[in-house]
C-alpha cells in the first residue's frame, strides 16, 4: 500500500475520532505544532526515520516532547502509530490530516511571498481577495524572501500571481536580450 494511501486513512481515522470528541480543532492544532516540530528540528524528522532507533525509544521521545502540550486524540495516533512500527509516517499523517480537517471546515489557504513582513491591513485584504475569488474562509501564509525587492507572489492551489519586482527586471532582461 502506498505511503499516500496509509496517511490518508490513518488521518482520516484521526479526524473522525476527533470529531467524535469534538476536538478535531484542537487536534487540527496539534497537527500543526507537530509539523512545525519537524520542519525547526530536521534531527527530530531522522530520528522518526531511522531504523537504528528503537520504536520504544521512539515512543519515549514523542511522550516526552508532547505530553501535555498536545491532546490525547493525537498522543494516541503517535502511540499507535509506533507501536506499528511506522513512525516515519507521522509527518505524512499530520500533513494529510492539516488537508482534510481544511477540506472540511472550508478553510483555503493563500500563500504570501513578500519582500518584507505583511502589515495586519495587507493580511486582511490578501483575505478577502481571495475569499471573493474561492468563497471560503482563508488562513494567509507569509514568508518572506527579501530577494523579491518587492511586489508580492500570491499563491492559491495551483495559481500563482506574480508581481515581485525581480520578475519584473527579469522579464525585462529577456525583452533587452531578444
């Protein structure tokens, strides 16, 4: 069975489970701390594939970093997911689990790529531009890429506007070459 495959069924059963205890919020949370665990410490994101390190030890690392920080929905996905040896899973897990608890609650979201920090009124109008555009409730994801000089890269699903001034000077350089 593909990775795809499992991760999409073992967060669904995660979903429902949470929805049965009416904690898919705090769940949905969770998953996002986890993911961002894995993202700020990529030692953390080996351990979790590594066959040296023992399930046990394993389990005893994610006790110990989450216990009390995360609900006890997702503590038992990390508990039953190690004790069937797919720890390597997880990070797929609570990504799938991030889309379908988006896909439920009509969450879409836009990601942001400016040369510097958006402003609270720049946040709120990316919003409502693309809430017009999709009629959803949209949650805006910032990075900053100061190589943009400045504009902005604007991407929804697989759309992408794009108005940084270095693909502006770009596209200029290929107008002067030809």
């Amino acid at each position: 069975m593909s990775q795809q495959t499992v991760a999409f069924r073992y967060a669904k059963s995660l979903l429902d489970l949470a929805k049965e205890r009416k904690v898919e919020d705090k769940v949905y949370e969770d998953m996002k701390f986890f993911g961002q665990v894995c993202d700020d410490n990529h030692d953390f994101y080996l351990l979790l594939k590594s066959p040296i390190v023992s399930h046990f030890d394993k389990l005893t690392i994610l006790q110990k970093i989450f216990t009390g920080k995360v609900d006890t929905s997702s503590m038992s996905i990390f508990e039953i997911i190690t004790k069937k040896n797919r720890e390597e899973m997880l990070p797929h897990i609570a990504e799938d689990y991030l889309r379908q608890y988006e896909l439920l609650k009509g969450i879409q979201k836009a990601y942001v790529t400016t040369a510097t920090p958006l402003t609270a009124t720049q946040k709120i109008e990316f919003q409502k531009i693309v809430a017009d555009a999709t009629g959803k409730t949209v949650e805006v994801v910032e990075k900053i890429d100061e190589s943009l000089i400045g504009g902005y890269v604007l991407t929804v699903n697989d759309r992408q506007i794009d108005t940084s001034v270095k693909t502006k000077l770009n596209e200029l350089k290929i107008k002067f070459l030809n």
